[in-house]
C-alpha cells in the first residue's frame, strides 16, 4: 500500500504541473507530458489499492478512481486541445480532486464489505466511471455559461449544451449500472436489498435523482438554454461536491513532518 499511495501522491504533483501548464498557456505537449505521466503513475496505483485488498472492495476508491477518469478525457478527447478555457477547467478540477483524496484518504477496509461476488467490484467500478463522466460533464456545463457571456453566444450556447448532455448520458448510464450492481451485491451478501441510510449511499441515491430530472428538462425543451445550463451547473456541482465529500477520510499531510 505504502507503494501505491507513494505513486498516487506523484500522480497528483504531475496533475498540478499540467494545471499550471493550461493556466501559463504552455504549449500542448508539455501538458500532456505531465497529464500522461500523471495518469499512468494513478491507474497503476488503482490496481494496486484493488490487488492489496483483494477479496476486499475498495469501496471508498470510487472518488479515486473518478479523478483518474476525468483525466483520461481531457487527454483524449479533442475539445480540451482546442479549448484553452475547457482545457484550464478539466486540469485543475482533476488536480483539485486528486489532491483533496491524497489530503482526506479513507483508505481503511472493514471486513463487512469482503464480498467475493462480481457484483460488488461493478458497484466500485462503474462508480468510478459514472463520476468521472459526470464531472466532465459539469465542467461542460459550467464552460457553457462562460459561453453566454461571449459574442455570438446564442450558436454557442447550444454547441456547449450539446457537449455536455453527451458526458452526462454516459455518466448515467455508468453511475445506474453501479447503482443496481450494488443493490443486487446486497441481496446476494446479505440477504436484503441496500437500506439507504448511509451518507454515501444518500448522496449516491440523490444524484441518480438530479441527473433523471435534468434530463428530463434538457429532453422537454420546456426551459430556456441557459436556464437548463444553469440549473444542471449548479446542482451537478452541489451534489458531486457532496458525493465526495462523503468519502474523505481524516486530513494527512501527503509529506510527512519530523
């Protein structure tokens, strides 16, 4: 574990070199030196968290694993290269993510969750996915919103929806998977279905929830763009927030202090 977390933490110093690369305007291939080192040190050490606790689930890497996520689509996808706005907004949201999970890790593993199912594995795994996609697609929304504000906004407006809606579906589809793997890990570990009581699993619950209504909204066409944009930014923003909150541990100094 010592091996991992060492590498997760350099992962995050290489994710804010590339933040303040997209912040300087430096050239793209600098940026994606430290973003493609970044994210070969933190895929390496996810498989290392899962090898070290195994049969144990990871449960609380979920966050983890959504930084990893988001990284690997301000690399690959082409709008960030072309945007340097979206591209400042993707870097240092995957940097200030990882380095809130370096700074509050919840890296204990109780016995209760030790499940040799596939079930609980597609829980963690696809939480990790639906996350990462939907603050991709947040950081669209809230790009779109910039947009309003520009020249020839109205044709902007609804290119920026349209990028970000494409995030979210997956993201949902990911995050609804999980969901019902969870449920269905529950039945089979247990005997009963998920009783929602705990705060991770309420904050989960009540993004599923944001996500169905603000689809519905975008599908309607009842609102206004920026009034779908605002509404979806906002509480996209709101309940991620909280949903990671709900999975940081006690702060730790990421250096140690003799």
């Amino acid at each position: 574990m010592d091996l991992a977390t060492g590498m997760f933490h350099s992962a995050v110093c290489l994710y804010g070199g590339g933040a303040l690369c997209a912040l300087r305007n430096a050239s793209e291939r600098l940026w994606r030196l430290f973003v493609g080192c970044a994210m070969i040190l933190h895929a390496t050490s996810t498989v290392l968290h899962f090898q070290a606790v195994f049969p144990l689930v990871p449960f609380s890497i979920r966050s983890f694993g959504a930084a990893l996520c988001l990284a690997v689509v301000a690399f690959f996808s082409r709008e960030p290269s072309r945007d340097r706005v979206l591209r400042r907004l993707f870097l240092w949201t995957t940097f200030s993510l990882s380095l809130l999970v370096a700074l509050f890790p919840k890296d204990f593993y109780l016995p209760l969750i030790q499940s040799y199912t596939i079930w609980a594995h597609l829980f963690t795994i696809f939480g990790m996915g639906g996350r990462g996609l939907l603050w991709a697609g947040t950081i669209w929304l809230v790009r779109s919103l910039l947009t309003f504000y520009s020249p020839g906004r109205h044709r902007g407006l609804s290119q920026a929806l349209h990028g970000a809606i494409g995030w979210i579906r997956w993201g949902f589809a990911l995050w609804t998977v999980s969901m019902f793997s969870g449920v269905i890990w529950s039945y089979h570990g247990w005997g009963v279905v998920v009783v929602w009581d705990d705060v991770a699993l309420l904050t989960t619950l009540a993004t599923w929830f944001f996500v169905v209504s603000f689809l519905h909204l975008h599908l309607s066409t009842v609102w206004s763009h920026h009034a779908r944009i605002l509404y979806g930014a906002i509480g996209m923003s709101l309940l991620l927030g909280c949903d990671i909150a709900s999975e940081l541990g006690p702060f730790r100094w990421i250096v140690r202090l003799w």
